[in-house]
C-alpha cells in the first residue's frame, strides 16, 4: 500500500474503502487467473492524484510483455469508472484510458496486451 497521509484515505473514504476497490478491481480483472494467466505478482493499492483529485487505484506487475510491465486500474469515484493504465518497466504510463467500464477492463487488458486472462 502507497505510503500517504491518513488525512488523504478520510477524504476518499478510509483506507478499508482503498483496499475494498483494490479487491474488486482484482476480481473483476479475474481473481486468482491473473497469477495463473499472465503471471501477476506484487499487487499494491493505495491513494494516487488524478486530474486534482484523489483516487482509489490497484496495480500489478505481470510477465510475458515486452511492452508492458504493470498495469494499474484507478477508481474514478466521481464517474464510477476506472481509468486503465498500462506501464513500461521505468513505471511511465504508455498506454491510458479513461471512463473504462468494469465488464471493459479483461477485454482492454487482453486487446492491448496480446495476453489473455482465460482459456
């Protein structure tokens, strides 16, 4: 978990809340097939700013890219959507998209990483 101010998890709804999303993003991008699939390790959560405010977001490291290293899924409260970022290995978002919608996010992941998250 990102190491921030108590103060900033109270205004996004306590950290129960930050780890809450963490664990629906983790299941609605396939639970326990993303270790299985695409060897996803090191999920952290925490608090991130985006666009002035701050955010609930998930991110994990996988393998079998040589493009993409993470990926990271921030909770826009506000629109109740996520927005879906991927990273290169330097941590430099490469790929980014906003208003992504949860049934959007194995499609997204698959399309853009040539990896799939089922059989």
């Amino acid at each position: 978990m990102s190491n921030i101010n108590d103060s900033i998890y109270d205004q996004i709804g306590g950290k129960e809340f930050v780890k809450e999303i963490a664990n629906t993003i983790i299941q609605q991008m396939g639970g326990n097939k993303l270790h299985a699939m695409v060897g996803a390790k090191n999920f952290t959560y925490g608090a991130i700013e985006y666009d002035g405010f701050y955010q609930p977001y998930m991110i994990f490291q996988f393998a079998m890219s040589r493009k993409y290293k993470y990926c990271r899924v921030i909770y826009n409260q506000g629109a109740d959507t996520y927005i879906f970022q991927l990273l290169n290995n330097k941590g430099e978002v490469k790929f980014g998209l906003d208003n992504v919608y949860c049934d959007d996010l194995i499609p997204l992941f698959e399309e853009k990483t040539g990896l799939y998250l089922s059989l």
